[in-house]
C-alpha cells in the first residue's frame, strides 16, 4: 500500500501491527467464490484484532485486468500487508495473526487447503 504510516498501522497495547487489506479481482468468472473467503478472513481477523483488517477491496476489469491470478485456483485472494512506513516486524505481526485465523478455518472446514 502506498498510503503512510497513519493509516496502515494499528496500536493494540502498544504492539503496532501492519493493516493489511484483501483484494479481490472481478476479472473472471468465479470473483464471489474468492471473495466469500476474503470475507471469512476478514471477519474473523476482526473477531481477533479489531481494525486490522482495511476491509476487501474489489477491482474489475475498469481498474486493470481484473484478475490477479485469482482464476487459477479456487479460494484465491490477494493480501496488501502494510505500507511504505511499515516495519518488519509490524509486518511479521499481522502475518502471524492471518496465519492464525486462515490454520482456524481450515481446521474448522475438516479439509486441507479449504477456508
């Protein structure tokens, strides 16, 4: 994200996380499949860490090509971690949070490599 530190950074009792933000492209046909799955994420990062997650953001094809490599493979996403500002760490941080939420899912749904 080239947006500054203000407005990628989240305080949580003095540990600063990087925001992160999921992209969905709507540039092939099953776009609503992947972002369903942006949506599970999001809503549980925010059950975890209110405010670390920007939200989705969706981009058709009036933005780009729409895609992302998202048709590839079903439950695809696109995460934007941080911005120019942010730290290693404040980055290493939210990853470690997304990759808790994203192993619950998958252990929720019974099936490798579901969300």
């Amino acid at each position: 994200d080239s947006a500054r530190r203000e407005s990628t950074t989240l305080d949580v009792g003095g540990k600063k996380y990087a925001k992160l933000y999921f992209i969905v492209g709507q540039g092939h046909a099953n776009w609503k499949e992947n972002e369903a799955v942006a949506k599970r994420i999001h809503e549980e990062l925010e059950k975890m860490i209110p405010g670390l997650s920007k939200g989705i953001l969706t981009k058709g094809t009036k933005h780009g090509h729409g895609e992302y490599n998202q048709s590839l493979s079903k439950g695809s996403v696109l995460v934007e971690v941080g911005g120019v500002d942010n730290t290693l760490e404040e980055n290493y941080r939210t990853i470690d949070a997304l990759a808790t939420v994203i192993a619950k899912l998958v252990k929720e749904s019974g099936e490798p490599g579901a969300v």
